[in-house]
C-alpha cells in the first residue's frame, strides 16, 4: 500500500505529535501525520513533547506508522455454517456489538477493526467451526 497519509483521512479531532527528537517519530503515524499538515491549518491538538521527554520508548501516545485491514460487510459470512449453529453465532455477533452496529457493518456503512475481527474469529471457534470468517471486501487503511 502507498504509506503516504491524506490529510483528508485524519480524523478531525486527532491527537498530533511534533517531538522530532523521538528515536520512534519515524515509526509514529501521530508525528507522521504532523508532516502532512497543510499550511492553511490554523490550530490543532497535540502531545506535549515534555510529556514524553526521557520516556520516548514506552510513549503511551505512541501509534505505529503502519496500515491495518479493516472488512467491510458481512453478507455471506454465516453461509457455509449449518442453520441452528449459524443462528446462535448471529446472536453472539449480535450481544458482541448490538443489533443496529451489526446491520451497520454488514450493509458496509461501517468498517470492522481487525480486532473485532478477530471477537468474531473467536465466536466462530468458540462454536467449533474450523475456518476463519470471511467478510466481503477488506480495506488496507491506518488505524488512527
């Protein structure tokens, strides 16, 4: 994947980082997104360098500079289970996230984070089906 960042996809309220002297801030997508900052940009949000000075290795700001799959929906994702084991999991999916977030990611209107992917993956075993869950399409994109 292209690793450059649009400042379009920034989430309005993220938190930047400027601490250039950070042995992490090329691995950091927070101080990697600071250098994507247009000019026009009159204010924004970040950490306070003093904060993490002398403790750079163990930053709880820290982020890594790396893109996540994400799924988007869920259409076929109970297909190939047998009924009464797939109407089970549907209602564990559905105590997982709720009912409306549930409709949401199945009709792609909202991305699945890795790790709720991985919630499902462990329903699924939990159930004795053998094989990982497969979501209709996956999105490479940064986990900000």
């Amino acid at each position: 994947m292209n690793t450059q960042i649009d400042f379009n996809d920034i989430p309005k309220n993220y938190l930047y980082c400027t601490h250039n002297k950070c042995p992490r801030h090329n691995k950091c997508l927070r101080y990697q997104a600071t250098l994507c900052m247009p000019q026009t940009l009159p204010y924004y949000s970040v950490v306070n360098p003093s904060h993490i000075t002398g403790n750079e290795n163990n930053c709880t700001f820290f982020k890594p500079f790396r893109t996540s799959l994400f799924a988007s929906g869920m259409d076929h994702l109970l297909d190939n289970i047998p009924h009464a084991t797939a109407v089970i999991i549907r209602k564990e999916i559905y105590s997982l996230m709720g009912r409306s977030m549930y409709y949401r990611i199945r009709n792609k209107e909202r991305l699945l984070h890795p790790e709720e992917q991985k919630q499902i993956a462990a329903i699924f075993i939990k159930h004795g089906i053998k094989y990982e869950p497969t979501f209709d399409i996956y999105i490479e994109k940064y986990d900000w």
